[in-house]
C-alpha cells in the first residue's frame, strides 16, 4: 500500500488584495490541501474568464481535473450549465473541482449529488444549497470575492524565477481571418469564440471541441498536437460531430486537420502562422471544413 508523503506548505495573501482564492471563506468541508487551493482558483478563474462572450444574466460552470478543465458551459439556467459542463467528460469530473460564475441555487446544488466534488467555488450560495452540501461531509464549500487581475505571472525556476505579463485574449473575433474556401454561421462564429477561450485555459498542446457553448472534449499536455486533437474527439464521441475546434497554436502538418475531420469537427479557430500553412487550409477545403486564423497564439505551461 503506498504511504502518503507529508510535505510542508503555506498560502500567502498579497498585500492589499482582499479577493481571490487566497483570501476565500470556507464554509464547509475538511480543510484545503495545496493542490486543492491550486484546483480551485483554475476552477475559479475559468468559470469567471467569459464575461466578454457570456451577458451578466449567463451562469458558467467549470468542473476542474489537476488543473485542466474537463467540464465547461455557459447558459442562462446555471443548473443546466452545470448538466452541460458535466457531460463534456462524466468520468474524470468525479474528484474534481467545481468552479461557478454565480451564487449556486439549491436546484444546482440537488443536481450536483450525483456526482462527488472535492471542491465547490462560487461567489455566493442559497442557503438550500449550503444544506445540500452538508450532506457531504468532506467537500469543500468555498466563497469567492472577486479579485483584482494578476499584474504579473512568476514560476520558479532553478537559479531564480520567470516573470511576465499574464496571457489575456482581448481580440475580437471580428479581427480574425477567414482563411477557407467556407464561411462560418454565426452559431459557428459564437461557439468559436468560446472554444478559442476555452483553449487558453487548457494546458498546450491544448485542443478543444465545442459546441452550444459546451465543452465536448479537450486533449491537453501532448507534445504531438495531432494527438491532442485525437484525444480531444476521442473524449467528446458522438458529441464530436457538428462541434468546432480551436487550437491554442498553429498546425505544423495537415495531420491535425485530418483527425479534427475524422472526429466530426466542422469548423477550426487557430492562431495560423506555420510555414505549412497553405498545406493546412488546403486541407480543410478538402474535407469542407471552415478554418479561421487568429493572428495570436496562446501556450500554457
């Protein structure tokens, strides 16, 4: 039987700063792990990263597995947000992190007990929500006051530390350029947009397939992109079909393209710039897909 290593650790608030996971309040549950804070502020952060897509009346609910998200949806019902984020990937939500965009109703909270969570996040709960969570006497209930952005983003390295400013994407879709034979729709267009955020929160080589404002499935951490977008429709399945598909980077080979096709993608978002990229649109008209660059790429480490 393997022995749990102990590791010392702690969690530093910044001066001045009153929001954000570090300065949450438990209201139940046994107490946070290191990873647990680490889970619960990429939950945090990527359910509260669509305002620019999403109105201020759209619940987003993210489901969190080691830092990827797993499970991400917008709608104007947060429990069926929640449904929809669940079902981008049932299986790896189990042990996961749940991240919301607003106060968790007690019709939510009745729909989550079907699933286990080590963590709940949100900027608020009903009171009705707060005893359905009760039953679970493990599972952490976290209350989030917003935070200002991060100036600066710092990783450790030996001999000293990395610093830069954080990836933000600011750019409208209305800059992007049509570069396929085919135009998109605008239900295409719209699920771009946030596939195209989506991405930037999944670690590189990051694939996403959505669709409705869904999370399908993702492949996240390859070294090979055309192994990210083969497990990327391997995970969304039949939901494959239909979905588009964004890129957190360019293609280097029209192997992507083809597995995208194969799984059932029919439109493609990518920042573009490889010196293959003639021979990547070409395939895309090939399979009759629609492809749009970008101009920006977004690697996450």
């Amino acid at each position: 039987m393997a022995r749990t290593r102990t590791q010392t650790g702690g969690i530093y608030a910044t001066p001045g700063e009153m929001g954000g996971i570090v300065n949450a309040n438990q209201l139940h549950g046994i107490d946070m792990s290191y990873l647990n804070y680490f889970d619960a502020d990429a939950a945090w952060v990527s359910a509260n990263s669509f305002s620019l897509i999403a109105s201020e009346q759209e619940h987003c609910v993210s489901i969190v597995k080691h830092a990827n998200p797993c499970g991400l949806a917008i709608d104007g019902d947060q429990s069926e947000a929640y449904l929809k984020a669940l079902a981008g990937d049932p299986v790896s939500a189990f042990g996961g992190i749940v991240g919301f965009n607003s106060k968790v109703t007690g019709e939510t909270a009745e729909a989550m007990l079907g699933t286990l969570f080590d963590v709940i996040v949100a900027p608020g709960f009903e009171h009705e929500a707060l005893e359905i969570f009760r039953r679970r006497k493990r599972t952490r209930v976290i209350q989030v006051t917003p935070s200002s952005a991060p100036l600066l983003t710092v990783r450790n390295v030996t001999g000293g530390v990395l610093v830069q400013q954080p990836d933000e994407i600011s750019e409208s879709v209305t800059s992007w350029t049509v570069v396929s034979k085919k135009s998109p729709t605008d239900d295409q267009l719209r699920d771009m947009a946030f596939a195209w955020k989506a991405c930037q929160l999944v670690h590189s080589n990051a694939i996403v397939f959505a669709k409705d404002f869904a999370l399908q499935g993702m492949g996240a951490g390859q070294p090979n992109r055309a192994i990210s977008v083969y497990l990327a429709g391997r995970s969304a399945g039949e939901n494959a079909k239909g979905c588009v598909m964004a890129s957190d980077a360019f293609f280097p080979f029209p192997d992507g393209i083809e597995n995208a096709a194969n799984a059932g993608a029919e439109a493609i978002v990518q920042p573009g710039g490889s010196v293959k990229d003639s021979e990547v649109i070409a395939a895309a008209d090939r399979l009759g897909l629609v492809m749009l660059f970008t101009g920006t790429r977004h690697f996450y480490h």
